[in-house]
C-alpha cells in the first residue's frame, strides 16, 4: 500500500517531500576529515558566515562585528564594522562591495574602512527581518533570502518548533541596492543561496524542507534539485571544479522528526522549557548537563558513541553541478566542530566555519 | 479530572492485557472464544438449550468424537498425522459387541481386548511410521482404507447375529447410560483421561518427548530422546484412544451400523487444526483438541437441531471453520507483536521544577569542580563499577559487567583480580558480619561470596503477589542491599516487569514496578515488604539501626522505612523533587548517608513524564537508541542527613570522568566512585572526614550503635509509595 503510494508521489508530485530520514550513506558517508581538520587561528565566538573579497581578505560574521582576517591563515583578525544587532550572511560583489545581512533589519554594503554604504530593508513595503544568505551575480544583481516573516534568524529553533506556514522569501535587487523584488515566496526558511556556475539561474536552499530548488535568475517556478537531505541545509557556495559547497548546520534525528509532529508536546516545551533546553536540533554551544539525552547518547565505558543520535552535528557536503554530494566532510556526534553554517572555497582550500565551537578550518580540495 | 486521568494510567487496562497475552494459557484464546459464541448462539436460537436433560443429552453424545479428536491431536502433536482413527473406532465400535454379544466375553475382558486392538493397530501405524520410515499421511490412509473394508465385510457378515443379541449387565448399561453426579459416565471419563492426557503431555517424561519429536526431531534426536519409540508410543495411544471410543460409543448405541466412524477423521482433523494445533507438529496441548472437538459438535448438533438442511450445515461448518482457522493464525503470528505494541504502559508523574542545579547558583545543589580531580583507580581496568565496597583490609571490591566480582588490592589498586564470577549482572553489595560479600544480581536474585571465594546463594525469590497474572516470585532486578544489625538483609528489586538491559522502558512507565524486599537469615524467608514502588534503587540501613532509607529514582524520592523503633512499619519520604535520579545510598563517617544522583532531571523528559501518551507513541514510532531518557551522562554525588536535608554536593562538571554515577563508597577519609557504564572508579580525599572510620566498622565494629543521630525525626509527607 505505501509503496503504490509512494509511486503515485513520484510520479503526480515529484517535489513532494519526502519524510523517512536517509541514512547517511554514498557522499554522505561517514569520516572524520573535518573533525581532523586544521584549525584556523584562536575561538571566534559564534562565528556566522564567512566571504573572500577579491583581494583574497577574509571576511567573518561573528556577533555583533565583521572582522576582516588576513592570509595565510587568518589568525590576524581585526574589527571591520559593528553593529546593534548580530551579522549573519556575508557577500562579496565587485559592484557593490562588502554585504552584510543584519537580523531584524536587512541587508547592507560596508565599505572597505566599515561603514554602511547602504541598505536593503523593506522590498515592497514588506521589512527584511530574517535575512539568512545574499548572493550576487557577475553582473551586479543581489540575490537575497529572507528566511522567515516570524523569526529574526538568532530564533532558527522557535521557527523550526513553530512550525507555521512557510513565509521566507527570495528577493532580487541592484547592485545599488534598489529596485527590489520578490523572485519566490513561501518559502520554508531559505537558508542558502548561490548564482549558479553559468549566471543562469540560482539554487536555493530551504532548511525545513530539507531540499535544493533551482530558480530561473528572471523568477519563474522552480525545480527541486535535491529533496530530502539528511541534515538541515544551510548556507551554500560556488566550489572551483563546477560544483557547490553545501554547509549543513545539524542533522535530522527521528526525535526531532517525531517532536515536529507532536503538537501539543512541542507547544508545551516552547512554553515551559527554556530554548536552549529543547528537544531537537543545535549547533553544539552553550552546553547545559540538564539538556534532553537520548538512549544511544549514554556514555559507554566513559566514551561517546560517535554514531550516537546527535543533538548537534558538523557536515559540509561537496554537490555536483547537479546538486549530488560528491563527498563530506564530517564531526560526528563525539567530535569538536559542530553546527556548520558556511564554507567558501579559495585558492585551493576551503574554509569551514562551525559556529556552535566557533572554529573556522580548512577543508582540502581535490580536483 | 487529572486524579481521573492519574488513576487511569496508573491502573491502565493494558497492563493486564499486557500481561495476560504473555501467558501462555492465553494462545487458545479464539477458538475458546469460538465455543463459547457458538453455545451462547445456540442457547438464543435453540429453546430449552441449556435445559439439565439437554445438557446432558449433550455431554452423553460428545465424548466419543472427542477422544477421537484427542488421538488425531496426538498424532498431529508428535509431528505425524493419523488418518485411520475413524476407522479404529468403527472397528472397536463391532468388536466391543461383537466379543460381548456374539463371544459373550465378560466386559473387563471386552474392554482389554478393545483397547489392545486399538494398541496393535496403533502398533502397525508407528512400527511402519517410527522404524520403516514411511510416511504418516500414506501409511494410516493405507490402514484406514484396509480397515474400513474389513469393517463393511465383517458388519454385512455379522449383522443379523449382532441385531439379535443382547447384552444383560449392569455395568454395560451403566456404561452406555449412566450417571456420576448427574453427569453422564463416558463425559467423566473424558474428563479424567483428558485431564490424564494433559499430565502426561506437559510433565510425564514420554509424553515431552512426544511433544520435543514433533517440535523437532532433529533437535530430539540431537537432546539424547529416543526419537522412534517416541513416534511409536504416539501412535499406539493414538490408537487406544480411538479404540475406547468405539467402546463407549458401542456402550451407548449398542449397535455398528454402515456409516459408524465415517468420515470421523476428517472432524478430528478439523477439531485439532479449529484448536490451533499447529500441523507442523510439536505446538498444541489435548484442551485445545478438545475445543476444537466442542466447537465441531456443537455446531452440527446445533444445526440439526434447528432443521438445517445436511448439506447447508456441512457448507455453514466449513465456512466458520475456515474464517476461524485464518483468523486464529493471524493471532498467534502476531500475539506477540500486540504484545510488544502494548506492553509499555505509560504512567502520569508531575514533576515541579526541582531546586536549581546553576553553578554559583546558591542552592546545596550548585555545579561545583570537587570531583574534577578525582583520581582514577582501575581505568580501563573495570567495565561497569556500579557498586564498589573496601573490607576492613582496605581491599577494593567491585562489579563489572560480565558477571564478576573484581577485587583490586591494597594499598595502591594495582593489582586486579577475579574475586568470584558469579554471572547475571552485579549491582549494589555489602560486607556482613563475617565479612562475606553479599552482592545484588540483576536476573539472579541475591548472592554472597565468602572470605575463601566460595559463592552461596542468599536468595531468589520471594512471596508472589495474588492479584497478578505474571508470576513476580523470581527476584527479577535486584539492585541494592543492606544488612541490618539483626541479620536481615533489605534489598531493592528494582522492577518486576523490565530486565536490566530495558531500564529505559521501566523509566518510560514511572509506575511502581519494583519492591523492597526482605531477607530473614533466622527463618531463611523472603518475605516482600513494600510493593509498588516506582524503581526502588539504593538501600541503607539508617545509622540508628531503626529505618531502611532507599530511593525511587523515576519519583526522584527518598523514603524512610522504620524497621525497629517504636514507629515500626511507617513509611515516610523524607526528600522530594531531587533535582537528579537517586541511586545508591551509602552511610557517611559524620552520621550523615551519600547519595548518588545518577542523572539530572531534564525539562524536557519531566514534560514527557507529565505526557503518558507522549511516551507511549515515542516508544512505538522511533527506535530505542532515539528514544529520551533521563540524562544519565551528568550526575553528582550529594551527602544527606537523617531529615532528608540535602548538605552538600560533589561534581564532575560535564561527566568528563564520571558519567553514571551510580555509587560512592566512603572509607578512611576517601570518598569512592562508581558508575554503572564507567571504566574506572574515582577517589577523591574528604577534607576533615575521620580519617579511621570504614563501613564495616560502622556496622559491625565495637563503637558502633551509640545512638548515632538524631533518634526520631519528623516526616515530611504523606506517604505516597508510587506515581
């Protein structure tokens, strides 16, 4: 019976989701490489996103400040800008500069000494307030997500918990920051974003929906590259051999699944529980002894079961052009690098950053 | 409406249900159900049904089909078949008249003579099936054919002699019509050799043998059983319970007319497989024949009481039969997977949030550094030290999870070695006067182990309770003990429901499925003190000698029970709302006890807790290592005085060396630490603790009993044994 139903999916709803958890498995599988990866300079406390200008600076979101780092390993850091409320997503664009997402208030570009050049808030009439990744083409457009009209993006958990209609949205804008428009709405929390290889189209990442769409540059219908991924997707980038780096910020665990279709239960631990005491996903910060255990987690013989369900988890994927892990980049349940939110690639390397352990490492890449 | 819904979990219906499918008495469930309707139908639609004189009629026709039911389930049981009891009865059914009526035997001759024509058949049937090997469908049809064609020829033969003859004894006509208390002498009979039967069956050493050739003669064979004389003592009973039918079946109608015994066997067959008698061989017990038997009778009977046509009646048999049989294999395919849907059985417990547990926080419970620096004895040298105990020689002793009592020696811990290997699971120990170990073990019951390494058992079960279906005698999780002055030893049996390895579902229910139970060494009993318990886990025995202070971990409780005293047998809690799971109690060198919190509470699982229904979806739709459970990782341990008053805490920040905390051990100034999933056992030096005092000496030492502490103190609550 499930299966004749699952056909009649595939064939009459082919971007349906679909809701058994994959098991981690071909690109997906299993390693310690980013556990073992080579950390660069000290802790950065919740550390977001990172950028390259062209000058190969880097860029790095974390709290309340920008800071710029310095080659070769980035540990000279210094603040560029700050701000009243926390950065998150970074963008480089010839035409318009440094951008930066800013919760509860849009996006703006930063000019090389720090100051606000310019803001993106409210694209018809409606304000920006979860801006969670901004992309730019070649040719200057600003691509933007805005994750949710709910939630400011520190509030990703109540927003996964909440469970309300999906709000999030895709704008477009000039390199100027003007001429705002709307390319795709209702989305479920967009969380990446990326201008394909060809400048033709741009793939979206919804965290919800666990899933890579492919939207038309021009707006249009979009196309489910991937559905159903293991993790919850998060920010997404170009890589140098065609291909994208996808950072996926936790995984999904049949708990969390199973507390997303209890009602009542979730409405009650939102009410009653503290946030960072909840059942479901994090990034790995702020540890608490009081937070939800499960079975498999129990510590054997004192050590932590790597392939314990994990309430916090480090991944980074490598996709193809077509939106197919080639390989990952893993620290499991026991590991130090949890809750990756961002990976860019340059000159042969690719940095990751973990904002749950506020570590930023570099990736090998192989042709 | 919450004391409703309360009192509704707590005594869920599926808790019975739970238990009642675990029995085994319980896989015949549906044909019995079956009989049942059946009867009921037939008292509605038949008048005067249930009448004496019809009952009677009832009883007096049933027995003959039924023991031939009876020798098919026999058959079928030892793993054949046997196609020929139709015709063994028909064939008894003449010789019985004939060797009275024609030979004019007197009737105990008669009657040997009958059954030892059932034997020879039964004989022929297993020396072809046992020693040649042949096949039992082929080789009764063969004999059932040959006899029902001697059985035409020889009543043609003797018909007009036999219809002539009669028979002047009191007995034969007792035996064709008579009464034992109003019931008709071949209907007690049945009872008697059924009840017989059924004996022999399940606790006669042949008639297991029966039962293990027919569940697998490779297997039999292979356990030393003498596989033949097996098959063929099956179908020689088989055959003489045939035999006896046609004898009292000659008895009642005193005749053997054409159509005797036709088609009997294909009822028989009916009967057993009706009874869920597996064809396979080896599933079944003689009951369940005869129900299937009662089922068959009742329904023809029924039928041609009503008038129905003899086709229609065939047809309407067939029908339930089959509906029945399919039905009947759905359930005992998947008893046990109801049983698994719905033996977990949520109870409600409502939790307030307990004192905060916030470093700097204030409270006795505050995170603090002071069992960071603990050093470490026997890492990676001990697997699981739930409990660990020293003897007066400053020895270490200790559990590990193969089943072992490991000793470390004085002075430094170096040396390891197996102290006893006693098997289960050993949890909490304690040194008697004679300093022997008695020790807990989970799914054995109570044990002790000499000075000289010798093992005895303490105990393994105690009193059972009466209103239960599943049968709590056997000590099922014992976890913690202690040893009054007296003797006595107390001890937690942690759950009667759940093994060790399932404690997660025991947490998920919350409900009082443990005891505290008591060891008298003067009268060797065992004796259940307290029931219901929600996980009693660590026992002391006060300072004062006059209470049992333990713990429910799941209610996050500590009880006091008085055992000497002038309160006696009172129960109290004397902490509540622990903001960790208590384990281990154990007594401190300033008159105060040790307690283990082997988790913390977390919000979210006291949520879960207030949510049975939660719970019991949880368990159903996601997989055991996925489930929630309380956060055994973190723990602490917390010293407590004889008021219940929490004094003080010792922490390992993020269970770095000591998640699972499940015991500590005080002795001569060093606090010991176990934990029922670690690798090593911790100490850490109590600054100003007496640098002299051991456990042993606390108990059995000189000083001790000098009115301690205080000698009463003032009970908190209520009692409230269990959620």
């Amino acid at each position: 019976m499930s299966l004749a139903r699952d056909i009649v999916d595939r064939i009459f709803f082919p971007d349906r989701d679909v809701h058994a958890i994959p098991v981690l498995d071909g690109g997906f599988s299993p390693n310690e490489r980013l556990e073992r990866a080579p950390v660069l300079g000290d802790t950065l406390k919740s550390a977001d996103a990172l950028v390259f200008d062209d000058r190969g600076v880097l860029y790095v979101s974390a709290g309340l400040q920008i800071l710029a780092c310095a080659a070769p390993d980035f540990s000279e850091r210094k603040v560029l800008a700050e701000f009243d409320a926390n950065v998150g997503a970074l963008a480089w664009s010839a035409h318009t500069g440094l951008l930066a997402c800013v919760s509860g208030r849009g996006v703006c570009a930063v000019d090389a000494d720090g100051a606000v050049a310019g803001w993106l808030e409210q694209p018809d009439g409606d304000p920006v307030r979860c801006p969670t990744a901004v992309a730019c083409a070649v040719e200057g457009t600003i691509y933007l997500t805005d994750g949710s009209r709910h939630n400011p993006f520190e509030q990703w958990q109540a927003d996964l918990m909440q469970k309300r209609p999906p709000s999030g949205r895709v704008i477009a804008c000039g390199a100027d920051l003007r001429g705002a428009c709307v390319l795709a709405d209702n989305l479920d929390w967009p969380a990446g974003i990326v201008v394909t290889h060809d400048e033709r189209s741009l793939y979206v990442v919804e965290s919800w929906a666990h899933r890579l769409s492919k939207f038309d540059c021009a707006g249009g219908k979009p196309r489910v590259a991937v559905k159903n991924f293991a993790g919850y997707p998060s920010r997404i980038s170009r890589a140098s051999d065609g291909g994208y780096w996808l950072a996926l910020f936790a995984l999904r665990t049949q708990l969390t699944e199973f507390i997303l279709r209890e009602h009542e239960f979730r409405a009650r631990m939102m009410n009653e529980v503290p946030q960072h005491l909840w059942a479901g996903p994090s990034l790995g910060d702020g540890f608490d002894p009081r937070e939800p255990t499960q079975i498999g987690r129990i510590k054997k013989l004192g050590i932590q079961k790597p392939w314990a369900p994990p309430r916090s988890y480090g991944l980074v994927a490598r996709l193809d052009a077509l939106g197919n892990a080639v390989e990952s980049f893993h620290s499991r349940a026991s590991g130090r690098f949890h809750g990756v939110t961002c990976v860019v690639e340059r000159d042969g390397r690719a940095l990751a950053v973990s904002k749950g352990h506020g570590k930023i490492a570099a990736l090998p890449v192989d042709g | 409406m919450n004391a409703l819904r309360r009192l509704w979990y707590r005594y869920s219906p599926q808790l019975i249900i739970g238990e009642l499918l675990e029995k085994r008495w319980m896989e015949p469930i549906v044909p019995f159900t079956l009989m049942l309707l059946v009867f009921a139908a037939f008292i509605v639609t038949i008048p005067s049904y249930a009448s004496i004189v019809q009952l009677q009629q009832l009883m007096r026709s049933f027995p003959e089909q039924a023991f031939v039911a009876m020798a098919m389930a026999l058959s079928i049981l030892s793993g054949g078949i046997d196609l020929s009891v139709g015709a063994v009865f028909a064939m008894a059914d003449f010789l019985t008249l004939y060797f009275l009526q024609v030979q004019d035997w007197p009737l105990p001759l008669t009657i040997v003579a009958v059954l030892a024509w059932g034997a020879l058949i039964g004989a022929v049937n297993g020396g072809l099936i046992a020693y040649a090997k042949t096949r039992p469908f082929l080789t009764t049809m063969v004999v059932l054919i040959i006899l029902r064609a001697a059985y035409n020829k020889i009543t043609g033969v003797y018909a007009a002699e036999l219809a002539g003859a009669s028979v002047d004894s009191a007995a034969w006509d007792f035996l064709g019509a008579g009464f034992v208390f109003g019931i008709p002498i071949n209907m007690v009979c049945l009872i008697v050799i059924g009840a017989i039967a059924h004996l022999y069956l399940t606790r006669i050493r042949s008639g297991v043998h029966i039962m293990a050739v027919g569940s697998s003669r490779k297997a039999a064979r292979h356990a030393g059983i003498n596989v033949q004389r097996s098959l063929f003592l099956a179908y020689v009973l088989a055959g003489m319970l045939s035999a006896l039918a046609g004898l009292l079946y000659a008895a009642r109608q005193n005749s053997a007319g054409t159509d005797t015994g036709v088609g009997w066997e294909v009822n028989a067959l009916a009967a057993a497989v009706l009874g869920g008698i597996s064809l396979a061989g080896g599933r079944g017990t003689i009951s369940r024949a005869l129900m299937g038997a009662a089922i068959i009778f009742l329904l023809i009977n029924g039928l041609v009481q009503l008038g129905t046509h003899g086709s229609l009646t065939s047809a309407a048999i067939g029908a339930i039969l089959l509906a029945a049989v399919a039905f009947n294999v759905k359930f005992v395919k998947n008893k046990g997977k109801i049983l698994q849907k719905i033996y977990v059985s949520p109870s409600l417990v409502e939790f307030s949030p307990p004192a905060s547990i916030e470093r700097g926080g204030g409270t006795v419970f505050a995170e603090n550094d002071r069992l960071k620096d603990s050093e470490a004895i026997a890492l990676d040298k001990i697997e699981g030290p739930e409990d660990i105990i020293l003897d007066r020689s400053d020895n270490l002793y200790t559990v590990n999870r193969n089943g072992s009592i490991i000793r470390f020696l004085a002075p430094n811990y170096e040396k390891r070695e197996e102290f006893a290997r006693i098997g289960g699971r050993p949890l909490g120990m304690a040194i008697d006067r004679d300093e022997s170990i008695i020790v807990c073990v989970a799914g054995m019951g109570v044990y002790g182990v000499r000075q000289d390494r010798t093992i005895f058992k303490v105990t393994d079960e105690t009193n059972r309770t009466w209103y239960r279906f599943k049968d709590d005698s056997r000590l099922w999780l014992a976890d913690d003990l202690d040893i009054a002055a007296d003797g006595k030893i107390y001890f937690s049996d942690a759950t009667t429901r759940y093994d060790l390895s399932e404690w997660a579902l025991d947490g998920f229910e919350g409900r009082g499925n443990g005891r505290l139970v008591c060891y008298d060494p003067a009268t060797k009993t065992t004796r259940t003190v307290l029931a219901n318990l929600a996980f009693p886990n660590g026992v002391c025995i006060s300072h004062d000698g006059q209470a049992v202070l333990w713990v429910s971990t799941w209610l996050c409780r500590i009880y006091r029970y008085w055992i000497a005293g002038p309160q006696t047998g009172k129960l109290e809690i004397i902490a509540d709302n622990l903001p960790g799971y208590p384990d281990n109690i154990n007594r401190a060198s300033d008159g105060n006890y040790w307690l283990a919190l082997v988790g913390l509470r977390s919000p979210v699982y006291d949520i879960a807790m207030a949510d049975p229904s939660f719970r019991t979806r949880m368990v159903k739709q996601i997989p055991p290592d996925e489930w929630l459970c309380p956060g055994i990782n973190f723990g602490c341990v917390v010293k407590f005085d004889d008021n219940g008053e929490v004094l003080e805490s010792l922490w390992d920040p993020g269970g770095v060396s000591h998640p699972t905390i499940t015991s500590m051990r005080e002795h001569k100034g060093y606090l010991y630490i176990g934990g029922l999933e670690n690798n090593r056992i911790g100490r850490v030096p109590l600054p100003g603790a007496d640098k002299s005092w051991t456990g042993w000496d606390s108990y059995w030492g000189d000083k001790t009993k000098k009115g301690a502490a205080s000698a009463v103190a003032h009970a908190r609550a209520d009692h409230v044994v269990s959620a």
